[in-house]
C-alpha cells in the first residue's frame, strides 16, 4: 500500500511551471500585435500641426502712387505781386516789414505825391475846363454863321484830348497830401525795396508780398518742386499734393493741395521739372522761403488694398494667404498696381470676409493648417 500510485502525492517540477509562463507571455503579446485596435483603445491622437499667424481684414478703396518732389514755397513768380506807384512818389510812412503776414485791406505805407506830379493833375482838370468852354463858344458862333465847320471840329478834338489827359491822371490815383495804399490780398511782405522817406521813380518797385492763396485763382501756384523727369509724365493739374517740411520741427506737419501746372521742359540747372502746386498756406508754419518736401498722388484707382508685409512674391509672381473659416491657408494671386509707403494696391480674387496674413506667411502652403493664437505649440 505504501508504493500504490494512487496515495503518492505528484509535484511539478520547476522548468515545467518556467515554460509555461513563459508561453502565457507570449500569447498576450502576440494577441496585442495581431489586435492593433484594442491595443491603441488607451493611447492619446496626436494633434494636427499648424502655423500661427496673425490676419488683418481687407478692403477696396482708392490709392494712389505717390510721386516725391522737393522744392519750395512761395518760389513762383505768379504768386507774388511787386507794388509800385505810376507817378513820382514819396514814401511817407512804411507800415510793414518783411517776413509780416497781412490781410486784404491792411495798409502797407503812406505815400505823398511829388508836387510836380500833383502840379499836373490839376493842369489837366483846368485844360479840360478852358477845353469844354472854347468848345462851348466855338459852337454858338457856328450856329450863327461865324464859325467854320473847321473851327468847330479842333475845339471838339481839343476838349477830347483834355478829357482824355484828365482820365489818365485821374487812373493814377494821384491826389494832394498823404495816400495809404493797402495790401490787393491776403498775404506775406516778402522784399521792402523802398524804405521810409525816399523819394521813388514812378513805375519803381516800393515792396513785393506773395499771395497765401494764388491772389483768389485755385490755378496759381504758390509752392515749387522739383520733379524727376521719369516721373514727371504721371503727374497732371488737379493732382493731389500732400506737403511736409524738411526740417525737423515741420517734418510732422502736413498740408494738402493740388497740382496747377507742369513743366514742359527739363530746367537746366536742377535737371528736374518744375511742377507747380497751389496749397492754402494760410495761418501755417510755410512761410515763404521754407524747404518743402511733397508727394504727388498719381494714378489713382480702386484696388484692395493690403500692407507690404501680406504681399509674397514668386519671381514675377505675387501672392497673398487667406484664411478659410475651417482654419486653412488659401493662396491667391494677385496683381500690385499701386505702391504706396507700406501700402500696396493689389488687384485679383480677394475675399474681403476673410482678411490677409500679414505674418507668419513665409511658412504657410496652400491648404496648411492655421491659427491665429500665437502662444499654442506647432
């Protein structure tokens, strides 16, 4: 009984129990090879990359290219009158100076008329007088028969030439005893080239004031500029002008005008073309005399209009990037036809819901994923 199969107890022996693990292993690992879905059930999706850019909305309005010119004001000839008197003059009293802004109406200096030139003023009146008188006599003794057609003729042509001498003085303006002449518009003294006590020549120049505002013609130029001839053929009268000043203190202060006229011919000591511009001058800081700086708006046109920096280019080829509304970059072609500053007027199948990428664009493609949060990771 003590060697009976049945009451022996039957142990493992350990390289068996080893084997058999091992073979469990290796069929929970070949089940997750075999079983892909259920063994990614617990592993995370990995998220899409993505560009982070920044868009800026855009639209269609007017821009112009602007044409840059030098020059300055008050340096043309038909904005500056020269006032002088037509008789033998002396200057009484000098009411202004120059560089002094007057209005319409000011008086600018006291005149008294040399007495000769007064002396002839009053001769002409009584010859007009002695004239009419011999006129009047000559016509009675012609009605009575003892005047000649003849004589009556010379005593009408002696009363016409003493009413006409009479007109002459009188056009003058020349009177007995001081005269205030005043200033014809609103403007600045520019030259005194007389001064106060001397005797002037009729005809001479007493002092020379420049108009604020063309002496009331829009097409009177009172600011000159220099222009590149390559440019010069863009520009046209009635093209908008935008003034600076060059000096530091003017650099930030901007007037608005327009084009009066342009030359038509290349000045040979500058080797520029004068254009002409007419800009209210009026209570500004351009005083006759100051270094200007202006910008010609030419070709002026609807376009979208986009910064620089939204602008890509291809070789010959530009481009700008939108963004869809599921967050993709869409590139569109475009045509620059206008430049200006950091503007650009851009033509081509814009859609003005969707705004441009102004950075971040160098990295985008067509139908990249995008954002705009800058701060979240690619």
């Amino acid at each position: 009984m003590r060697n009976s199969p049945f009451t022996r107890s039957r142990r493992w022996p350990w390289p068996c129990v080893t084997a058999l693990a091992a073979v469990l292993v290796c069929g929970s690992l070949l089940y997750a090879y075999v079983d892909p879905v259920h063994a990614n059930d617990n592993e995370k999706a990995e998220p899409q990359p993505s560009v982070a850019v920044k868009i800026t909305p855009v639209a269609r309005a007017t821009i112009a290219q602007p044409v840059r010119g030098f020059g300055i004001v008050a340096a043309s000839a038909s904005s500056v009158t020269t006032i002088n008197l037509p008789y033998v003059a002396r200057i009484a009293q000098m009411r202004v100076q120059a560089g002094e802004t007057v209005k319409r109406g000011a008086p600018l200096f006291i005149a008294q008329a040399d007495p000769a030139a007064v002396l002839a003023a009053t001769q002409a009146k009584s010859a007009l007088t002695l004239a009419q008188g011999e006129l009047a006599r000559t016509q009675s003794l012609y009605d009575k028969g003892l005047a000649t057609q003849s004589q009556l003729a010379s005593a009408r042509k002696a009363a016409d030439d003493a009413r006409d001498a009479l007109a002459a003085q009188t056009q003058t303006g020349i009177a007995s005893g001081n005269k205030t002449i005043t200033a014809p518009f609103d403007g600045v003294v520019l030259q005194l080239s007389a001064a106060q006590g001397d005797q002037v020549q009729a005809g001479a120049a007493i002092l020379q004031i420049a108009s604020e505002n063309g002496n009331g013609h829009a097409a009177r130029a009172n600011v000159m500029l220099g222009i590149e001839p390559s440019d010069a053929a863009a520009i046209h009268p009635g093209d908008a002008v935008t003034l600076r000043g060059l000096s530091t203190a003017l650099a930030k202060t901007t007037l608005e005008g327009r084009v009066a006229f342009v030359g038509a011919a290349i000045d040979p000591s500058s080797q520029l073309v004068n254009v002409g511009a007419n800009v209210p001058l009026a209570a500004s800081p351009f005083i006759p005399g100051t270094r200007v700086a202006a910008d010609v708006a030419t070709h002026p046109g609807m376009h979208w209009i986009v910064p620089r920096a939204a602008v890509l280019k291809n070789g010959e080829n530009a481009y700008v990037f939108q963004v869809t509304p599921q967050n993709k970059a869409r590139r569109v072609a475009v045509t620059i036809a206008v430049e200006n500053g950091a503007r650009y007027g851009v033509d081509g199948p814009l859609d003005p819901m969707l705004g441009v990428v102004v950075s971040g664009n160098y990295e985008l493609k067509d139908g990249i994923a995008v954002r705009a949060d800058g701060d979240a990771r690619r």
